[in-house]
C-alpha cells in the first residue's frame, strides 16, 4: 500500500504541468537572478583582521597605508586563534602578512599576502577578495611599495607589489561557487514549498481524501508517501539545477554536500506538508508558501549577508536549517572542517519536522 501510495503521489505530481514548470525553470530563473545580482554586489562596511607575522615596524606602517584605501572598513589586529572569529561571523576576513613580508619588500622581491574568507558571509568575502586582489595588481610595478616611498611618501619605481592569495580557498572565491546553494538549496526550497504547501487542500477538493478513508489508507502511510514523494522531486530539482551549474564548471560537489542534498529535500517537504496542514484552505496555504519562500531566501544567507540583518534576526537566522546547510557546506569547503556534527544537527531538526508533518497531516485523513 505505501509503495503504491508513494508512486501515485509522485505520478500525480509530475504529470501537473504546473509542478513540471516550477522543476525546470525555478533553478534556471534563479541561477540568473543570483548572477545579476552578485555581479553588481557592493558592500561600505567591512570587517577585516590582521595577523601580522612580521616583526619589523615597516610592515605594520605598510599595511596600515594599503587599509586606509578602503574608506568604511573595520581594520584590527587578531592573534593566531582568529578562526573563531571568522566561523562566527564577527570577521568577513582576516590578511595574514608573513614573516619575511619586510625582508622581501626591502629587497624588491615579489611579496604575498594571504586572505583567509569568513563562511557566514562569504559573498562578501568575496567581493572585498577580488578588490584587495585588483587594487595590488594596479599597483604592481608602481613606487607604491618601495620601503623608500613608505618611509618618505617618495622614491623611485620598481618594487612589485604584493600578490594576494586565498592558496587552496581560490575556487571557492568566486561567482560559480556563489551559484552552488542559491541555484540548488534555494531552487529546492522554492520548488517544495510551492507544490507541497497546497498537497492536503488539492486532495480535500478533488475528493481523494475520502477515497483514501473508504479505502483504509493508514494516516502515516498516507502522509509519508507524500513526504517522499516531494522529497524525491526536491532531488530531481537538485539534480537539475547542478546540471545547470556543469556549464559553469563547478567541480566543488564533495560526498558531504549530496548528504545536505537530501536533508535540504526532507525539510522543505516537510515544512511544506505542516504549512498545508495548518491552512484552512488553498489560498491560505499559497499565501504562507509564498511568505515561506521569501523567509528562506532572506535567512538563507546565500542572498543577504547575515551581518546585514538585524541582531535579534541573526540568531534566527543561524538556526535556520537552510542557513545550516550552506553554513556547514561553507565550512567543509573553506576549512576542510569535519561537518558530521553539523550534519547530526540539521539532521535532527528534520526529523522534527518529519514527526510534525507526519502528524499534523494524519489529521486529515479521518472520518467526517
């Protein structure tokens, strides 16, 4: 009974035109939107750290010119423990200065410095990564640099300027990164909540809900098999939209991310099933899934930075499963962190919501 349940919902969903729109152009309409819009991203407040591992005085003065370039910007200096601080947010970077930065300098030898991102915010993280990047590129080959002009505000040309470097992190700097959770968490998410928000009031109207009771249907067969059936459309949306990243060549799909994958599927059918459960009827479960959509792209984090929103928000925001999934994907990616407890955790919260759509949805199939 549940595999015929499950097949007929899974059937019955994707033989909607409407459902089989929303599959195909959701992740493509969303990769677009996102590409507009970090392509003409802009911040005015930054936070970054310095680790300065260099002991001789020029290098602190050197800095201290290169950062007064960026007008708004939040510059201090952090110990080597500085990793809390970007994993919590409270940093969007930190520029390690090495401990031959001087020596180099003085001998007009090519000098680097390293950019380690923050994962709460990267799209920031980025963006302030491709200026630093670009405004010492302008000024390689310029007196910029000469320990004379630093000294004296005046010398000769020559001395290079230094190379900024994020060493393994660079893939991960850069707009088809940025595409990964927009165009496949959030094209999910839309998807879902769009088609499973309405699920119990489409079968209340059409009189399958008391075909079901007629036929004994057992409450929790009846609301699982939905559950898994949208589960396995969010999959195929996911597939979809990491098809649509292969144009872009993004090979940044790791064994932990088709785990986060699944969890992201199970939590928006989930929460889209609670939503139809609750509703009175479809126009009011529309309207929610509606709002839903938009609550998720807000907290998701991949489309406005945690730091922009409000405090009392933020806290939401980082207990937000959606966030979670692409927080601990960051993570992985930037820190090459062990993510398990993180994916224990996002893995709670769905069975949470697993037991509540089950629950609430049973409900509805009852004798009247």
């Amino acid at each position: 009974m549940f595999l015929t349940m499950f097949s007929a919902e899974l059937k019955r969903t994707l033989k909607n035109p409407y459902s089989f729109v929303l599959i195909l152009i959701v992740p493509v309409a969303i990769t677009l939107i996102a590409i507009v819009l970090f392509s003409s991203f802009g911040f005015l407040q930054t936070k970054i750290g310095i680790l300065n591992l260099d002991t001789d005085p020029l290098s602190r003065l050197t800095v201290g010119i290169v950062m007064s370039l960026f007008k708004g910007s939040n510059i201090s200096y952090v110990s080597e423990d500085y990793q809390q601080k970007l994993l919590n947010g409270d940093l969007q970077a930190v520029v390690v200065i090495p401990k031959d930065f001087s020596r180099k300098l003085y001998a007009a030898q090519q000098t680097e410095l390293i950019f380690i991102p923050s994962p709460v915010d990267l799209q920031v993280s980025t963006v302030m990564y491709r200026t630093f990047r670009s405004m010492f590129e302008d000024l390689n080959g310029s007196p910029f640099f000469d320990p004379q002009v630093i000294r004296y505000l005046f010398a000769s040309p020559g001395y290079p300027a230094p190379r900024l470097s994020a060493l393994e992190r660079e893939a991960v700097l850069n707009l088809t990164s940025l595409l990964i959770p927009i165009t496949v968490f959030l094209s999910t998410a839309c998807v879902l909540l769009a088609i499973a928000s309405v699920s119990l009031q489409l079968d209340e109207q059409s009189k399958l809900t008391e075909l079901f009771v007629s036929m004994n249907v057992g409450r929790f067969t009846y609301t699982v098999s939905k559950i898994l059936a949208y589960t396995s459309i969010g999959l195929t949306v996911s597939v979809v939209a990491l098809l649509i990243l292969l144009r872009f060549r993004v090979f940044l799909i790791t064994p932990a991310m088709i785990e986060l994958i699944v969890l992201n599927s199970l939590f928006h059918a989930s929460l889209g099933l609670i939503l139809s459960a609750i509703s009175p009827n479809m126009q009011v479960s529309s309207m929610l899934g509606v709002a839903l959509t938009a609550l998720s792209f807000y907290f998701s984090g991949g489309v406005v930075p945690l730091s922009s929103m409000p405090a009392h928000l933020q806290s939401l925001a980082r207990n937000y499963p959606l966030f979670l999934v692409i927080y601990s994907m960051r993570k992985q990616q930037l820190f090459a962190l062990d993510i398990t407890s993180d994916i224990k955790r996002i893995a709670l919260l769905v069975v949470v919501f697993l037991a509540l759509s089950s629950t609430l949805g049973s409900l509805k199939l009852r004798r009247r």
